[in-house]
C-alpha cells in the first residue's frame, strides 16, 4: 500500500490595510479625550512597524504589503505622508482632504483594493483596521473569493468604535489595546487662538443645559420629596449612553450627517427617538417615563457632538 506523505500547511499570503483616519480617530479618543489630530503627534513608521510585528505574529504567512490610506489636501501628501510612501512594503492610498478636514475617497480605495487582491488571488487573508459599515460589501466580496478577513479594533473608552455589521460579517476580530498604541501617540497641546486687537471675543456656544435648564427645571422638575428616594435612571449611566451613541453615530453615520444636526439645540423628531431607542438599547430600560432623564440623555448627545466638532461649525 502506497503511503503518501502528509502535505504540509499552506502559509497565508495577506496584506494589512489600515483606514488611518479611524485608527487616529480612535487612538485620539482613548488615549487623549479627543479625535483632533492638531492635539497629538503620530509616530506613524514605528505604528506600522508594530502592526506589522502584531500580524505575523498571528498570521502565519507571507505580508504581501502594508496598505496606509489616508487623506490630503489635493492629494498632495505631506512630509509626514511622504516617509511613510518610502517605507518598504507600505503602500500609501490618499484621498481628498476637503476644506472643512473630512476625508473624501477612502473608503473606496479600500473596498476596490480589497476587492481586486481577493479576485486575482493575490492574497489569502487580509487584515482590515477599520470601523465603517461602508466596508462591509468589501468584506463580503472578499470572503466570496475564498480570503479570510481579520478585523482589527482600537479599544474604545467605553461602548463600541465599530459598525456592528462589520464585527459581524469579520471571521476573526481583534482589540489594539491602549498599551500597545501608547508608545506611538504623543500629546500636543493645541495653542488657544488670541484674538487680534480691537476684535470683541465671541462667547463659547452655550449648553442645552445652559440655554433651557431653567425653563426645564420650572416646566418638567416636579419638587423633589426630601422623604422618598428619588426613582429613576442613574444620572451618570444616562450621560454615559448620551455620549457613546453620539460617538458610535459619528464613525458609522459618517461625520457630515452628525455636523448637519448643528449648532442644536433642537433635534429632528425623528433623530431624537433614535437617540432615546438606541440609548434604551445601550441602559436596558426605558427613558420614556423620566422627562428629567432624557434631558440629560439630550445634553449629553449634544456635548459629545460639540466637542467633536468645536471650532469646525457657524453657529
């Protein structure tokens, strides 16, 4: 009887694509409380590296290439951009950097790059760093033709920085932790604007809180009971939920649909039962007996969506 040897096992043959303007986004957020990329300093060739390092060790195989894509103005790259084009296996992808600093063409760099590896069987697995519902279709089409997909995720400070489709449709998921992007992000403090002499200082955009909290208090309040506990939702768990799906709208909703809503502070009907269904999601309980609460859920949406944006809007 013939005794054939058993064959050894196929070495993977992948590429890691990175959409660099949610790892910074992301990074910024854990790490500093902000998604500016004015207020920190990237040391991008050594975070590649150490994405780099972090695939193989999971990924037995080949890298075939390292896909950075970013944005710039014109798509004329910045000396930053221009490094990072010269790294050996690093494939530098910009799209257009508009006027107001959002990024245009990007994620359909990465679904057609995606798309066009998997169909010409140029890799087996692909890591994807990525948090958009838009890449789910690439993840699809990449599976038809046979590649795993690998998503990676930055930890986020609390909820979740990431579609749920994509998590779903991913065959393996994995976390970068604040340990791991701590070595490659510094802060720098952003320089506050004087104003030139002789121009009034405009006030700062008041809060919800600010503008209405005294009609609220009169009209909603009811006086409270020294007696009896006051009943209801926790404060802090209803501003908690306020701000993570604000946070979680920003990243899957896309930041132009998010920046329409301002300067506030009346939200659409329609966008606010949203706010109170997804924030019901996010507490398991209902918001809808405590006016009180959904003020709170209100302001909180509000400050997230204000910070995000601050400077970037007319009020």
């Amino acid at each position: 009887m013939t005794e054939f040897p058993v064959p050894l096992p196929t070495l993977a043959r992948y590429a890691v694509m990175v959409d660099v303007g949610y790892i910074y986004a992301a990074a910024g957020e854990l790490l500093f409380n902000t998604t500016s990329r004015r207020e920190f300093r990237v040391d991008a060739d050594k975070l590649i590296s150490a994405l780099s390092r972090h695939a193989e060790s999971l990924i037995r195989g080949e890298l075939l290439r390292v896909y950075w894509y970013d944005a710039a103005r014109d798509r004329v790259p910045t000396i930053d951009q221009r490094v990072i084009a010269q790294m050996a296996w690093v494939k530098l992808r910009l799209g257009n950097l508009n006027a107001r600093g959002q990024q245009k063409g990007v994620d359909a760099q990465i679904r057609a790059d995606m798309e066009a590896l998997a169909r010409h069987r140029a890799i087996t697995d692909a890591v994807l760093i990525a948090g958009d519902e838009d890449m789910v279709p690439a993840v699809e089409a990449a599976q038809a033709f046979g590649v795993r997909v690998h998503l990676w995720g930055v930890e986020p400070p609390f909820g979740t920085n990431q579609a749920e489709r994509l998590v779903w449709e991913a065959d393996t998921v994995e976390v970068l932790d604040r340990p791991f992007l701590e070595p490659y992000f510094t802060r720098q403090p952003v320089p506050a604007e004087q104003p030139a002499a002789g121009v009034p200082v405009q006030p700062s955009v008041p809060s919800p809180a600010q503008l209405f909290g005294e009609r609220h208090a009169a009209t909603y309040r009811p006086a409270p009971k020294p007696a009896a506990p006051r009943l209801g939702p926790d404060r802090e768990r209803v501003e908690e939920a306020g701000e993570h799906v604000a946070h979680k709208w920003i990243l899957t909703r896309g930041a132009d649909n998010i920046r329409d809503l301002l300067p506030g502070p009346i939200l659409p009907p329609v966008i606010d039962k949203e706010l109170l269904v997804d924030a019901e999601k996010e507490l398991g309980l209902s918001l809808r007996p405590y006016q009180e609460a959904r003020e709170w859920l209100r302001d909180a949406f509000w400050a997230r969506v204000r910070r995000e944006f601050a400077g970037k809007y007319e009020p």
